[in-house]
C-alpha cells in the first residue's frame, strides 16, 4: 500500500500521464489523416468536425484542470512584494494580447461555426498567407501568450506539471502545425519562419509591416493549395 509520502508523486505521475494522453489524441484528432479517414465514412463529419473537435478537446481538458488544483502540494515558488506585481502586470498584458489578437484571426472558422454552416472541408485551409501584426515578432503569439500566462502564476507541484506538459505540447504542437502550413504556403511560408521566432520574440527576429506584405504577397503569386479549401492566416 501506498504511504501518504508517496501519494503526491502518484499524483504527478498520474496527472503526466494524462497530459500526454491528452496531447497525443488531440494531435491525432487534428492530422489530416485522419480528417479524411472521418470523413469518407461520415459526411456529418464534413462540415461539424471542426466543431466536435473543440468540443472534444474542452471536455477533456475539464478533468485535467480539475486534478491540477484537487492535486495542490505546498507551494514551490511565489510570485511576492514588487514581483508579485510585475508577474501580475505580465499575466494581464498577456490576457489583453490575446483578445486584441482575436480581430485578425476568423473566430467563426477558428471555432467550428463557420464550417457548420457553410458545410466547408475540415482540413486545415489553404488561403492566401496573412501576417497579423503579433505574427510579425513570434509564429506562434497565442502560444506565447498562454505561457506567459501560465509561468507567472504561483506554482506547487501539480501546476508545475501542468505548465510543464502544457509547454511542452505547445512546442510539439508548433511543429505538426508548421508542416501543414509549409505545405500550404511553399517557400513563403520558409522564409517566414527563417526570420521569426517560433515561441518566444528575439528582438533581431522580426518583419516590418512592408516586409510582411511581401511575403505575403509572394505567396499570394506562387501558391498552388494541395486542397480545395477557404482563406486562411498564420
């Protein structure tokens, strides 16, 4: 039998583990792989998958979340005194980012809604390249944001390992994504990611809004989309 010294470690074992179950079966919900293999066999998986698949992944994420604060251990580190703001001041830039970033992104297609109704492809869509102002200094802003978001808040043992998994997913994430939008948008799309960072800004890697254009653009003129799909962004 388990002694009460070792039920935190089963716990961080345990709460790991879901993670990377979690992890592994939304990257596999989100392959094109099996989008196709769905949908051949059901044509309501056209147009809802998208939606059943944000569905999906709330309903998941509910347990985990859950166990992460059931779970709590004596806390590891505290944001205190000036700190405590600026961590503070941090987390709230970071929340703001994220809702003004929304005006450039297509939350109707982002969440499934758009696809619902108009009963468009659930792959990844193909459209012309777009670089919202947050894109130009870091690929991926809406992970950044949530990482700044996560890292500044106190942490214990069951939310260490929460952030832990979670950045890391974010980072192997990235990369399932990234080849999709190489196949999307060629060379362009190359070249993008050769002057932006992926996770994290690098003050030195960045577009100006002229050069943003410009890619742009040049995607624009050699694109040939590997599937017949809507607009897309970054």
């Amino acid at each position: 039998m388990a002694t009460l010294d070792t039920w935190p470690i089963l716990h961080i074992a345990a709460l790991a583990a879901g993670w990377a179950a979690y992890g592994a079966l939304h990257s596999l919900l989100a392959s094109n792989a099996v989008k196709r293999a769905i949908g051949q066999h059901c044509r309501f998986a056209t147009s809802a998958y998208r939606l059943l698949f944000n569905a999906i992944a709330a309903i998941l994420l509910l347990p985990l979340l859950w166990l992460t604060f059931a779970w709590r251990t004596a806390p590891l580190w505290q944001w205190t005194g000036i700190w405590g703001w600026v961590a503070d001041a941090l987390a709230l830039a970071a929340f703001g980012g994220f809702l003004w970033s929304c005006r450039y992104y297509d939350m109707g297609e982002f969440s499934g809604f758009a696809q619902w109704r108009s009963g468009g492809s659930p792959f990844h869509n193909c459209g012309p390249l777009r670089i919202s102002p947050l894109h130009r200094y870091v690929r991926h802003p809406w992970y950044f944001l949530a990482l700044v978001i996560l890292w500044t808040r106190d942490m214990d043992g069951a939310r260490l390992v929460t952030t832990l998994c979670v950045s890391i997913y974010f980072w192997i994430g990235s990369r399932f994504e990234e080849r999709k939008l190489v196949a999307c948008h060629g060379r362009a799309y190359e070249r993008y990611r050769r002057r932006v960072a992926g996770l994290f800004p690098i003050p030195w890697r960045h577009l100006s809004a002229a050069e943003a254009r410009e890619l742009c653009d040049a995607s624009a003129a050699s694109r040939s989309p590997p599937f017949p799909e809507r607009g897309g962004r970054v």
